[in-house]
C-alpha cells in the first residue's frame, strides 16, 4: 500500500469518527484535555530527557518554555470550555428586535498540524489543545529532525488520547508530503517560509485554510537610555536559550552609536556570567539540533568580526554564544533568519534610524525594543509593524495565553495560543431564529413594492451616524420621565 492510500484511509478513518458527534460533545473534551495533562505530568521526565537528547536542553529550559507551557495553556482551555463554546448573543437593530440572533462556535473538522523541531513538545501540544477544545480531531505530525521527541510522542500519545480521533504520522519528506495530498479541514504549520510555501500550495488545491508561523530576522533595539546590565542579560536569555534556535529569539542589534562599547562589554560579562569561563562545559547550554545546521550557522561567521566566542566543535554540534559587530546590512549573516547562538551588532545614530531600518525588511515575528522612555516606545509601537513587540524584555510574550502568537505578511499569519488556537480552529456560525408569527410587519418586504413600503423599510432598517443630539436625547427624555414619576408620587416632598 502507498503512502498516499495509507494516508487516505487515516484521513477518512478519522473524519468517519469526527461524523460521529462524539468530539462535539463538552465531555470528550473536557476527558481529552484531562487526560493530556496527565499525560504530560506522568512522562515529565521522559519528554525532558527527550528533550536533552535531541537539543541538549536543560531540564529547567524544557519545564518552562514547554512542558509547563503546555500543562498551562491545557488548564486554561479546560477551566474556561464553557465560556468559550457558550453562543454569544449579538446587537441587533430594529427590524431584528424580535429574533434570536447569535454566534455559535463549531469545529472545523479534521485538523493536521505539522510541527518544528526546534520547541517539539510546545508545538505539537498548543495547537492539539485548540484542536480538542474547539471539538476537532486532529492528525499530528512531529518533525523527524528531532527523532527522540517524536518518538516519545507517537507512543504515549495513543495511551493516554482518543486513538479514532488523535494521531502521531512520523517520517520524513516523502511521508509530509503523501499528507498534504489529503483534504483536510484546517492546516497548522510552524517552520520556514519556504516550506510554508509548500504547504499553501498543497492546502489550495482543496481550499483548506492555513496558520503559518513562519519565524524571520526579529530585531532589537536598544535606546542609550537603557540599563544596560538589565538591557544585556534580558536580551542574552531571548538569545541564547536553546542555542539561539527559537522562532522569535533576538536575530540582530541595533544600538545606539554612542553607548555601543559599553554594551558590548555589558553582554560580555553577562555571557560568561550565564555559561562560564567555558560554555561548552555548561549544562545551560544548548547544542546544534544537526550537522547541516550547524555547517549553515558556520558559514554564516566568515569574514565577520568576532569580540565574543566564536569556538566551536562539529563532532557535538556546538557552537559558542558568539557576538560579531562591525556589521554590515549586506553581509550574509543580515540576508536570511541566523536561528542559531550568533548575535550581530549594528550601529544606529538614533531611534529614528532604528525604526527606518527596521521598516525597510519583512515584517518580522517579534520586535524588541529597550529605552526607559515611554513615549520613545510607543514610537516604535505606532510606527513599525511586527507579529509582536515586547519593550525591556525579549520572548516573554510567547508564555501569557491571553495575548495571540503570530507573525504578519512573510513572518506568518493566523495566530494561536491559549482561547486564539481554540478561534482559529473554529467556525463562527451566524445564527439567526425568527418566529412565523407578526407577519404583518414583514409583509412590508415582499411584493410588489410601493413607496409607502420603500419608504417604511427605510426608517426601519437604515442607519445613521449619532450627532450629540441624538447621543443625548434618551438619556435625557428618561431623566424627565423619571423626575415626573418622582413629582407624582410625592417622593420628592418626602425626601425634603
């Protein structure tokens, strides 16, 4: 059998047990989100040794930025299901007083989620917890890159979820590609523009709509009145943390002219205060997730000025936290996303330059920026477009589940954590219910027309823009009204 008829028969297998009713059902979903986090609590140890053997991430790193993630962004979806499938009721204007008129949130159906190697226990659990809570199925495929994880996850995974409507598809090129042959209901994907290319692609010849995160080059910008200390240690942690392998990790630097020695000598003394003399003996310190990775990231330090680090060793992936400047706009380090521990320092002579720079590329997934002036920083908000922008810290946005994760224009689009997987992966049905009786009011619609009809049909349904008259009118008129009421009741001479 081939992959795309093993592939076709999965799709309709699970799309057959979505038809069933059974994810609609609050029950299932609440029993499916319980099950994940104990899923997630029992095998803590084994997803950060996984986690270890794939990128060399220490357990602390993996707990906070996935494990713990996760178990979050599921309890949240658990406690508020009921709030965020109850219908919502809509404003309705006059000629619709009388119906019921609201917006009930469905699912989509079958959803596929094709995730990154680089965060393999976030990405493949935030969208599945959307995916649940929404009431979908979903067929999730690891990244073969990291090999451990994906393992881990196509076994315990059936354990602990439904396994007709809950599915772990691993393998390589030739499997991802048999599955974007099948028709799904919604397609998430996390990884580069060129494959996401693919993937919209694929996803047009059925109409199925996609979420992109898709990365890019995220800058910082740092404002000579910053902390400089505080600059340098919130920028290196956004940096480093897993090996600079991060979708919204801080890509390039770009400072102000005039304090540019000294931050430089800020993110020394912080970098080795963060690894040691030597990073490489640091358990804190990430490895390089491939050798074609790691050959890549090499080759982006040729001819580049290095003032920090720059050691590495092929045979374990490493490369060392390494800092270049005297860089240059059209060197290749500044041509495509780094995703790796090098850090690239610009000069600026000021924020607006900062701001013009940045605006000349792609709309990047995060933007940083450091300065203690508030207006300074709203300047940046107003005036650069990003999926994100974080001001005195980096990543940290990433981890609060009431704000949307999401790039714009070549950076991604569509967004997710939190209730935003839960809207992305369903459908706002409009529902409108009428009654069949006060058919003497809606006779003024059917024909044949006449000009008292026209012009009936016209006060009843036309808008028109409030002036402060018209603002005012009600609330004034039930002034009134409630002022006689007082006078004829004699309130008021009592109340004297």
């Amino acid at each position: 059998m081939s992959e795309n008829q093993m592939f076709s028969q999965l799709v309709e297998r699970t799309r057959k047990a979505f038809n069933s009713g059974r994810t609609k059902q609050l029950e299932w979903r609440e029993n499916q989100l319980r099950q994940l986090i104990r899923m997630l609590e029992d095998h803590e140890k084994d997803l950060t040794q996984a986690l270890y053997d794939d990128l060399h991430k220490h357990a602390a790193e993996s707990l906070i930025m996935e494990v713990v993630l996760v178990v979050n962004d599921a309890v949240d979806a658990l406690e508020n299901l009921h709030e965020w499938t109850k219908p919502q009721k809509v404003k309705k204007g006059l000629f619709y007083m009388m119906d019921d008129a609201y917006i009930q949130n469905e699912p989509l159906g079958v959803v596929l989620n094709i995730t990154a190697w680089n965060y393999p226990v976030q990405i493949a659990f935030l969208p599945l917890i959307g995916a649940i809570a929404a009431g979908n199925c979903c067929i999730l495929k690891p990244s073969e890159i990291s090999v451990h994880t994906a393992k881990l996850l196509a076994k315990i995974i059936p354990q602990y979820l439904d396994k007709d409507c809950i599915h772990v598809v691993n393998g390589g090129i030739k499997e991802t590609t048999a599955l974007l042959e099948q028709k799904f209901d919604h397609i998430m994907y996390t990884g580069s523009s060129f494959v996401g290319k693919i993937i919209m692609q694929a996803a047009a010849k059925h109409l199925t709509p996609v979420t992109l995160e898709l990365g890019g080059k995220s800058p910082c910008y740092v404002h000579n009145s910053s902390d400089l200390d505080v600059a340098a240690k919130r920028l290196l942690w956004g940096k480093f943390c897993n090996a600079g392998q991060t979708c919204v990790a801080v890509d390039y630097v770009l400072v102000d002219q005039d304090i540019h020695d000294k931050f430089v000598s800020a993110l020394k003394v912080h970098l080795k205060s963060f690894y040691g003399e030597n990073p490489k003996d640091s358990d804190s310190l990430g490895r390089i997730v491939s050798e074609n990775h790691f050959n890549r990231l090499k080759s982006l330090l040729s001819g580049l000025k290095i003032v920090c680090g720059g050691n590495m060793d092929e045979s374990t992936k490493y490369i060392e936290p390494t800092i270049v400047t005297d860089v240059s706009p059209d060197d290749k380090i500044m041509q495509s996303e780094i995703f790796g521990p090098l850090l690239p320092i610009l000069t600026v002579s000021g924020p607006q330059e900062a701001i013009e720079f940045i605006n000349q590329r792609d709309k990047p997934l995060a933007l940083y920026v450091f300065c203690k002036n508030r207006t300074l920083s709203n300047e940046f908000i107003e005036k650069t477009s990003s999926g994100a922008i974080v001001v005195n810290d980096t990543m940290v946005h990433g981890g609060l589940t009431t704000l949307p994760f999401g790039g714009v224009g070549p950076s991604g689009f569509g967004s997710y954590h939190g209730k935003f997987t839960f809207d992305a992966l369903s459908h706002r049905k409009s529902v409108l219910v009428k009654k069949q009786a006060m058919e003497s009011i809606n006779k003024i619609r059917y024909p044949p027309y006449s000009d008292k009809a026209k012009n009936q049909l016209k006060w009843i349904m036309k808008k028109k823009p409030k002036t402060l008259f018209s603002k005012l009118f009600f609330p004034i008129l039930l002034g009134i009204i409630l002022a006689i009421g007082i006078k004829m009741s004699g309130l008021a001479d009592r109340l004297i």
